[in-house]
C-alpha cells in the first residue's frame, strides 16, 4: 500500500473523528483497567496518547493494527502504558 491508502495516523479506513471515538474509547478503558479518575478531556489525551504509543509498539514489534477494533486494543494497551509511565513519573498511588 502507498502512503495515499492511509487515513489518520497511518490506519487505513480512520479518519479524523474516528480517531477521536477511539481516543476516547481507550482512554476511558484503560481508566477503569487502571482503576483511577479521570473526565473525559483527560481520557481523550490519554487515549490518544495511548494510540501513537500502541501503534509504535505495534511497529516495532511488527504487529498489524488496522481497522476499528485493531486500534482500539492497540490504542488501550498503549494507554495503559501511559498512565502506568505517568504514575511512576508523578509517583501517585492507583485510584488517581
């Protein structure tokens, strides 16, 4: 595939707002995996956050992510990944 093939942040078909429902989802789910509490702006960063991380991890480890559900778990897992950093960063206990 070329790079014209290619939709938002390099997933074929995601546009834009797709982008933003999935930033969203992940965002929100990896708040209830890592049980803190977030609002909604905060999971959106999060999420989004969580999909350039999930989809590099992906690269790297050579892993296809494409289509809603693809990213979706790749954009949580990366999310996760983010709020697990930023604890250990800030060096706050779960729950926040």
């Amino acid at each position: 595939m070329d790079e014209q093939t290619y939709g938002a942040l390099g997933n074929p078909g995601m546009g834009f707002f797709a982008m933003l429902v999935v930033g969203v989802l992940a965002g929100w789910i990896a708040e209830k995996i890592t049980e803190s509490r977030h609002g909604l702006f905060t999971n959106l960063l999060v999420g989004i956050a969580g999909s350039f991380v999930g989809g590099k991890l992906a690269e790297l480890l050579n892993v296809p992510v494409f289509g809603f559900f693809r990213t979706l778990v790749a954009a949580v897992i990366g999310a996760v990944l983010v709020l697990w950093i930023w604890r250990q960063v800030r060096g706050r206990p779960p729950g926040y």
